[in-house]
C-alpha cells in the first residue's frame, strides 16, 4: 500500500469514526468467538444501538440516517438468517452481521456479506483440509443438499440440518465476518471497489 492510499484510509478513520468503531467491535468479536465460539449479546447488542444513535445525528453520507442504518441492520439479519436455520452459523454470528449493517447501511451491508460467505468458504475448506476431513465435509453438504431438494419437491420443511455426529468441527464465523466486513469497507475506501 502506497503512502498516499494509507493517508487516505487514515483520513476516513479520523472523519468519520463510525469505521474505527466498527472495526473495534468486529475485531472484539472475532477474538471472542476464537476463545469460547459465543459472540456477546453486549457486543452485537451495544454495537447495533451505537450504530442506529449515531447514524441519527451524523447520517450516512448522500443517504440520509436512520432508516438506512436500520436498512443495513435488517438486511443483514435476513441475509444470513438461512446460514442459521440451517446450523451453518449461531445466533451471535448473525446478529453481528446485523450489527456491521448498522454501521454500513442498506447497499454495502449486501457486499459485506457476500465478501463474509466467499471468504468463509475458503476457511471452512482451508479448516477441513487441515483436519483431514474434506470429504466427510463434501459428503455433509451433499446429504444437505439432497435433503434440502427432495423436501422441496415434496413440498414440505426439512430440517436442512446433518447430524451431530456427522459434523466436522466448529469454525467460529465471526472471524470470517471480521475480516470480510473490513476488507470490504477499506478496498471500497482505497477504490479497489
């Protein structure tokens, strides 16, 4: 990184501490979901709170203020609420995605999540590769996808869930979204995106 695009992203940071706050509190949350796989309800909670507050008296640059904070909050909610129900991530997981949508709004919210589950991807296959598991891990997703189509056919719910004693370990996601979620925002910043 060239001294002028560092200057500039130190610049965003000091203008607008909406980013340094949220990189705080995505970080937090990382190193808590590598030390006890839980991310605090305090955290997404207090987080979220912060980011909708503040957004009413500094809005969002050429969008307007609480409702696009409380935009980003929702979608990121919705948008990984299937990962939930189908056991692929907790509960702390999803509300810290709603959390950073409070502090991206409605349009980057969407970007952060799709950096999230393509970067998750790779960690969970980086992660089977290292324990030796790949294939138990490919042949989860398809008995998943399976279950998941022939339910569909027949019109009913599945669980869309494997089995405990099929699972191949826990990744705590929440690193995951911390490094997407601030990927994202520093390429957008630096112009990549």
């Amino acid at each position: 990184m060239n001294e002028a695009a560092m200057l500039e992203l130190l610049a965003m940071l000091a203008v607008d501490p909406r980013n340094a706050v949220l990189f705080v509190l995505l970080v937090t949350a990382a190193i808590h979901d590598v030390r006890t796989y839980r991310i605090p309800n305090w955290l997404t909670l207090g987080g979220a709170a912060f980011g909708l507050t503040y957004s009413v008296f500094v809005p969002f640059p050429m969008h307007g203020g609480f409702l696009w904070a409380f935009g980003g909050l929702a979608l990121g909610l919705v948008l990984m609420i299937p990962m939930y129900a189908l056991k692929a991530m907790g509960a702390g997981d999803v509300k810290l995605m709603a959390m950073a949508g409070s502090f991206l709004g409605v349009h980057d919210v969407i970007f952060a999540v799709l950096a999230t589950f393509i970067l998750g991807g790779i960690l969970a296959l980086g992660f089977a590769l290292a324990r030796g598991v790949l294939g138990s891990m490919l042949g989860n997703i398809k008995q998943l996808l399976q279950t998941m189509t022939v339910s569909a056919l027949a019109g009913t719910v599945g669980t869309g869930q494997v089995a405990v004693d099929n699972s191949v370990g826990k990744l705590p996601y929440g690193v995951s979204i911390c490094i997407a979620t601030i990927g994202y925002v520093v390429a957008r910043q630096l112009g990549f995106l």
